[in-house]
C-alpha cells in the first residue's frame, strides 16, 4: 500500500491532491475525491466570499473527510475569502498566481495547513522560511497560469532546496506519473486535468469532450505579453489571442478580451470562445469516470512501476 509523510500529516489514504481549479472544482468534485482517500480541493479562482462559503458548507455535508480551498491570489476577494477559511477552519489552504506569506500566521492560528502552489526554487525556499507545512511544486505542464520550468527540472531542486513536503504537479495523470514524482522526491501528487473528466465534476459536457479528444500538441501558452501566461486548449479564442500578441496589442486589451472567458467555458460549454485551461496530459483523458476509479487507477499503476523498477536493479 503507497502511503508517505503527506497521507500522515494531511490525514488522508492516498498521496494524490486534487487542483484547485476555479469553475471547475467545485464541491462536488473536491468531496469526491476526499471520499475516495484523495484530497478534493475547492477552486475560488474570483468567485466571490458568499459562494466560497456555501461552497465549504456543502463541502461539509458531502465528506466528513479532510479537504482544502485553493486560494487564487489575483483575486480581488483574497482578504473575505482568507477570512473564511479561518472561520470555517479548512483543513488545507493551497495558493496559486503569488506570494501567500501574509496569510501564513493567521491560517495556522485556526489550525490550517497551508501548502502554497511555486513555480521557482526561490519562492520555495522564501516560504518556507514563512513557515509553510508543504510546497506543491508546478510545471509548465500544467493547465491555466504557468511558470518557466518543467515539473522533471523543477521538483527535484525544489526537494533539495527545502525540508518540508513536497508535492509534483504538472503533467500527471496516471500511475506512472506518480511513481515518477515519488522518484524525483516529492511524497504526492496533484493532478488537473484528469479530473476534469471525472463523472463527479460539473463542467459543461462540451469540454468534457473537448478534452477527450485531444491530442498532444492541442494545448498552446497564450497571454506572455500580458505577465500572465496561461496554457489552454488551443480554439478560436487562443488563436485571437495570438494574432493579437503577435500585433503587440496592449496588455491591457487583451486582459480585457480575457474577462470572463473562463466560466464561459467551464460553466456555459463555449469552447470556441471560451478559455479551456487544460495541461499537457490533456490526451491521456480517454473517458468519463468516477473519481474512486481515477484514484484506485493511479494509485495501483504507480505501486506496479515501482514494484516492477526493482527487477532493474542487478548485480552489484
Ligand atoms: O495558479 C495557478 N494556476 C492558475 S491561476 C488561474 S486564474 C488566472 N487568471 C488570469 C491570470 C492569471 C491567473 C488559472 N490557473 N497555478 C499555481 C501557480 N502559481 N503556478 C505558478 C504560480 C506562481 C507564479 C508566480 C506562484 C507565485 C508566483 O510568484 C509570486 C511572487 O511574488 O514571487
């Protein structure tokens, strides 16, 4: 049975993490995934605090389990939304898009654990003198906002450079990926995109679909010239968004073009002008299917590679 440091600390059977995706993991999802020995995550992306916190509520009534609120630090509501997860007493607060420094003190009074989302060795080591309980260490790979380095050059030189747990992030979907990640140092994983097409998740069956059909090279790095590099599923909307930084038009246009294309997607199915963030592994999504059978998928294809790597050691 795979168990490591993070299952003890987070309470939970399995070392897998569910992104915080905002209008993708809902609570529906993240309770799924915490009753299937995971742990579901809440995404609040710029949701505003009432829906946040009807949010963890029914969180509540769906799992009696631990789960955790991701908290995207953009949003003009982090003060509320912080504010509530201290009320509530989230179990695991995870960061993404900034610094969460500030915040550290507060969460850890109401007994949150705090693992922040880094892109960089430097922000790693930074907040862990801040006092983070664990880092989760984000490729490019990965869907919506990225950083500069792969999750295979990133994670091991975030593992060296820190004490506290590390989890990999970005490019994972199945079993050999996180026997991969184990391999590289971290102690879990949190996967995206595959749950995107969990039966459990609330997404338009329009990007469902969108999803399964992709291939490789379908997902593209758009909004560079913005500061806020995005990965998405290529589609009209990327292609614009292209053509227009390809013109160098002003940040700020395309920001505005960017308004409320997330939810257009995820919520109203409009995958043409919509915005898909989705990773890398997106072609690995092959089909619609529970959360506890993603999970048991995982968890018993990475026991196999790591049973069967042994054989590759011979002789001295
Ligand atoms: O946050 C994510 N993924 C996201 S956030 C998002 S919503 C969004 N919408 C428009 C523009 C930007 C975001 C969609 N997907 N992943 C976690 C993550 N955080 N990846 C990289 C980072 C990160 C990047 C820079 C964390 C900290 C950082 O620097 C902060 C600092 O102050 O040094």
């Amino acid at each position: 049975m795979l168990k490591t440091r993070l299952c003890e600390m987070l309470g939970i059977k399995y070392p897998i993490l569910q992104g915080g995706m905002a209008w993708v993991s809902t609570a529906e999802l993240a309770a799924a995934v915490s009753n299937a020995g995971g742990l579901g995550i809440i995404g609040t992306g710029q949701a505003l605090p009432d829906w946040v916190s009807r949010q963890v509520r029914r969180a509540r009534e769906l799992t009696d389990k631990p789960f955790g609120v991701n908290v995207m630090l953009l949003s003009p509501h982090v003060e509320e939304i912080m504010q509530i997860i201290i009320e509530e007493k989230v179990a695991v607060v995870t960061t993404g898009a900034g610094n969460p420094g500030k915040y550290i003190p507060a969460l850890h009074a109401a007994g949150c654990r705090v693992f922040p989302v880094v892109s960089s060795v430097a922000l790693a080591r930074r907040l862990e003198r801040a006092g983070v309980d664990g880092i989760i260490a984000e490729g490019l790979e990965s869907g919506g906002h990225v950083g500069e380095l792969t999750t295979m050059a990133l994670v091991p030189q975030v593992v060296d450079a820190v004490r506290v747990p590390v989890v990999a992030a970005g490019g994972i979907a199945d079993g050999r990926g996180l026997a991969a990640a184990l391999a590289l140092g971290a102690c879990g994983v949190q996967m995206g995109t595959r749950f995107m097409c969990a039966s459990e998740c609330t997404i338009h069956d329009n990007v469902k679909q969108m999803l399964i059909k992709a291939r490789d090279r379908d997902t593209v790095v758009t909004g560079r010239s913005t500061g806020h590099p995005v990965r998405v599923l290529q589609n009209k909307l990327s292609r614009l968004f292209e053509e227009m930084e390809s013109r160098c038009v002003p940040p700020a246009e395309l920001e505005k073009l960017g308004v409320g294309r997330l939810r257009a997607a995820m919520q109203d199915g409009d995958v043409e002008m919509g915005s898909v963030m989705a990773g890398q592994i997106c072609a690995m999504v092959s089909r619609v299917q529970p959360v506890a059978e993603i999970i048991q998928e995982v968890v018993t294809g990475a026991e196999q590679v790591l049973k069967n790597n042994w054989t590759l050691v011979v002789g001295e």
